[in-house]
C-alpha cells in the first residue's frame, strides 16, 4: 500500500477550547464572534489549491481530501458549512456535541452526545457518519465501547502521549502491520493521531499545538519516519489556529494562553509548506484508510 497522510480537521471554535472553559463558560458561547466558518473555507481552499500527482489519487479530483470532526454546537448553527465540506469531496465526521470532556459526563450523557451529534451530522448531510473523535482525545476503553454501540464505524481519540493528563489511554492490541488501523472488534476500529518514539519516549507529532511549537524541517523528519515506519500518518489541528486575529483572552492564565496563541501568526503558510512537502504522498479520509485497508 502507497504511504497515506490522513489530515483531520477538529471543527470548533476559539471561544470552545478547554484551555479557556473557566473564562467562557458553556453559556456565554451564543455571545462569542463566530469566525470558525471563514477559517474552514480557508481551509477548504488551501486543500483545494494542492495538486497531488495521478498515481497518488484516490478520486479525479487530484486534491487533498481530509476528514472534518464537526462539533454539534457548531453544525447547528452553520449547516451550510458542514454541507460544504461535504460537497468539496470531505468526509464529515463527528466530535460531539458541546466539546464537553467525556470523563467529566455520566454514561447516559456520553451515549445521548454521541447520537445526538451523529443524527444532527446525518441529517445535515444525507450520509452516514462512521466516526468520532472525543473532545480533548479524553477516551478510554469504556466510552470506545460506548461510541460503537452508537453505531460509528471507527474512533480517532487516542493520542499516545501520556504527559497531557486531559489525554485518555487505552490499550491497542497489535495490528499485524496494518498501517495504524487498529480492529477493536469485528465492526469497530481505531485510528490513532500519529507520535514518534525518541529514546523509547512517546513524543507529540500529531498537528495542533505540536506543529505550530516544531520547526517545519524537524517535524517533516519526525512524519517521513513514521510514514517509513508505519505506512500512514495522522495528522490534526483546528482552524482556530490560522486565526491569528481572533480575539485574546487575556483573562486565561498565562501557560494556556501560551500554549493557545504560540506562533499562530505563521501557522497557515506552514501548513501549505508541509501539504506541499508532501504533495507526493497519498492522502485520504479516514473512512477511505480504514476501507482501502
């Protein structure tokens, strides 16, 4: 199989990260500038805008095709969008409904999340929604078998770096070479955001904050090792983070807006060099990986 880049998009916006849920409450969100749309097209078009080579291409289209984990809140208020991910050749996933950490619901409230978001996805669309990605990658082996029970496909909420305490961790059996797919069971998958080894420590080469924080050259190297050692590579981030006009949220602590704001200015002419850089490279949708595989 070619090596596949998987670029996921988690769609919410800048007033929804966890890094601010103490200075903007859940019900202040009505409130907030909505200006995720505009950075979602930007990203429709940045995508649009790379060629990839015939050989590469799953579809004629010859662009890159990602995967859109949309929030509820979000696909509620803007079903045009959602729809126009949709018609630019992008699979529209889901990423819940109101951004709350999953360890922080009751059991009832995670199954009532996952098939409130799914049936607000489908509806919008017309299609079915296979996967999930749990906000703040709080999963565990328990909420897995609860997405699976709400009918998705597959999960893409383990992230392997065990140092973000919000993180879930789980076990993953091996996978008999399969790319980073992992089976949970006969109809339920995992496809985990992608981290490099260094000195036998797990260390974060997903996207998000990671890429804005990593020179571009260091973190081309980290992927082509992980696409030669696995064959695919899971890429993430937030269209929040080629917003460097966004508004400041002065009254969050110093480290989380740090970790919020870091080089955001030069995030999107660094995401099109990497997409360039790698314009050679298959690239799919996370449904598309986990059927081709």
């Amino acid at each position: 199989m070619s090596q596949t880049i998987l670029i996921t998009i988690d769609v919410e916006d800048w007033f929804q990260v966890e890094n601010f849920k103490k200075c903007i409450p859940f019900s202040s969100w009505p409130d907030c500038e909505l200006r995720v749309e505009k950075n979602v097209h930007k990203l429709l078009d940045l995508f649009d805008s790379i060629n990839t080579p015939p050989a590469s291409r799953l579809t004629p289209n010859g662009s890159i095709e990602a995967t859109f984990f949309v929030l509820g809140w979000i696909a509620q208020r803007l079903p045009h969008l959602v729809r126009e991910i949709q018609a630019r050749g992008h699979e529209v996933a889901s990423h819940g409904y109101d951004h709350v950490l999953c360890r922080e619901q009751s059991a009832e409230d995670i199954k009532n999340d996952l098939s409130k978001s799914k049936k607000l996805l489908e509806d919008i669309t017309g299609r079915p929604v296979y996967g999930y990605r749990a906000p703040g990658f709080s999963i565990s082996r328990d909420i897995l078998s609860l997405v699976e029970e709400a009918g998705y496909l597959y999960d893409s909420s383990f992230n392997s770096f065990k140092l973000n305490k919000r993180y879930g961790q789980i076990e993953l059996k091996p996978n008999h070479g399969n790319g980073i797919l992992h089976k949970i069971s006969e109809s339920f998958y995992e496809i985990p955001v992608s981290n490099v080894r260094i000195g036998g420590k797990v260390v974060p080469w997903g996207g998000g904050g990671y890429f804005r924080l990593f020179p571009l050259k260091l973190f081309k190297q980290g992927v082509q090792s992980i696409l030669k050692k696995q064959g695919a590579y899971l890429f993430y981030m937030h269209p929040w983070e080629i917003d460097p006009d966004q508004p400041h949220v002065k009254a969050a602590p110093f480290f989380y807006r740090l970790r919020h704001y870091t080089n955001m200015g030069s995030t999107f002419s660094k995401l099109s060099a990497f997409l360039e850089g790698f314009k050679n490279y298959q690239y799919q949708t996370c449904h598309q990986y986990l059927i081709n595989s």
